[in-house]
C-alpha cells in the first residue's frame, strides 16, 4: 500500500486547505471546502479529480465551498450525521466509530464536541495521520462556541490515544499566537520553549506551523496538559480536576 499524498496549502486568511490523495486507487479527497477556487487550483496543478469532501464541522470556512464543488467535480460529501441539516450536500452520514475509507487507507471517524456540537475528526491511524479540524489547533484548541469545558476535554482525551508519532493536521495557523498564550501559562516549560523558537524560525521564512506531532501537542499544548504542575500553580488551581484546569485554561485564552 503506497502512503497517501497529502498536499497542503493556505487559503482565507488564515486556514488550510488539504488534498489527501491514494496513488494506489487513484482517489483524491478534500478536507473540508474552505475555498473551492483554491481547492480547484490545487487538483488541478496535480493532475487530481476531487471524489469525496470530508467535512468536519458546519462553519462556512469548513463547509461553505461544498455545494460549489459538488457541481462542478460530481464529488460525494461525508459529514455528520449529527449535523445533516446544517452542512450542505452530504451524502454518506457518519458517527462516532464509523470509518471511511479512501482506496485501502481508512480513517475512523470520532465524534469531538466541544467547538461545534457535531464536529468530527477523520484519524488515519494505520498511516499515523489525524485531520483535527477546529478542534485541536497546535498550542491551541478551539473556542467552545456550542460545547462545555468537560465535553471539549473529553473530545480532546479522544484523539490524545493516538500514537504521539501521529501527524495533527489542524485548519487554521493560530501557533504563534496560541504559543504566546500558552507561554503565559507554562514559563518555564522547555518544550514550549523549544517549540516556540522552531515555530519563529518557520514563520520568519513564510513555513507553515502545521502539522505537528501529538507528541509535540502533548509536550507544549497548555490545553492537554491540565495534570501540569506549572499550569495548575499559574491558575492556583493544585487540587482541581483535569476538566476544572481545563475550563479555566480555556476561560484564559477567551480573555487573553
Ligand atoms: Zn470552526
Ligand atoms: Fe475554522
């Protein structure tokens, strides 16, 4: 089984758009639609036609190109069967432990509330690859629009079971500002500090941030990492639970 291409490029601002391509089967699909001209451009410098979008949650810079690209590419829409009625076109349903699979590599499917109430993650774990949405940013997690703290923590816990080899494929380059925020928290910790140095470095040469490592994630991001001794003495919080330092971590962020 050749490994998947995965072409990744910036679009609006500040996401990412990704093509995940099997050269075996010859099947291209895009995550999520955040612009279908750029996604366009993208197929058609490989030489690729689009199959599938793989949405991961309903806000127009994830699912806003959807029906634009399914008329023009024919493509079939994978989304949450949660969320049927808020993103356009879908045509295979998927919940929690479902899997899709794109020629021989399949991707399990969870359910991570918390950012929207039905987003998902696609996770190819046989090719140690997570497509994370905006539920995991590096440094960063996303802002909890329509979940609770113990939701979002219990979402984030989901893809933490991955192995920390796991590339984390988010939407949006955040990192620098979200590593500044988690230096507030978490000072003296060397990884973060190391990671912040690597991350100055790719941004002065115009490089993107993403993907990390769960390893890296698990090491520097201050919002998997409520069992920090140092985080919990900046939030005063020593004896509270993990979903507790969670909430208050996020609560920071929110003000910061
Ligand atoms: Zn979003
Ligand atoms: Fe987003």
């Amino acid at each position: 089984m050749t490994a998947l291409q995965i072409h990744q490029f910036p679009c609006l601002g500040d996401n990412y758009g990704y093509l995940v391509h099997d050269p075996d089967s010859g099947l291209t699909a895009t995550i999520d639609s955040p612009d279908p001209g750029a996604i366009r451009h993208a197929l058609d410098g490989h030489g690729w036609k689009l199959d599938y979008i793989l949405n991961t949650h309903h806000h127009e810079d994830h699912a806003g190109g959807n029906l634009a690209l399914k008329a023009s590419t024919g493509c079939t829409i994978v989304g949450a069967r949660a969320d049927a009625e808020r993103i356009p076109g879908i045509d295979i349903f998927v919940s929690e432990g479902d899997s899709f699979t794109l020629g021989k590599h399949t991707a399990r499917i969870i359910e991570t509330p918390g950012h929207t109430r039905a987003h998902i993650c696609y996770l190819f774990e046989a090719d140690r690859v997570a497509f994370v949405g905006d539920t995991l940013f590096s440094m960063g997690c996303g802002r909890l629009f329509e979940g609770t703290p113990a939701q979002m923590w219990t979402s984030l816990q989901k893809v933490m079971q991955l192995p920390d080899e796991t590339k984390i494929f988010c939407a949006h380059e955040y990192t620098q500002s979200n590593g500044r925020f988690a230096l507030t928290m978490e000072p003296d910790n060397p990884a973060l500090l190391a990671r912040m140095r690597e991350v100055a470095a790719l941004r002065a040469a115009g490089q993107p941030t993403v993907p990390s490592t769960l390893g890296t994630e698990k090491a520097t991001n201050p919002f998997l990492r409520p069992a920090s001794t140092e985080l919990r003495a900046t939030l005063g919080l020593a004896a509270a639970t993990d979903t507790e330092v969670f909430a208050e971590t996020r609560k920071r962020k929110d003000q910061f």
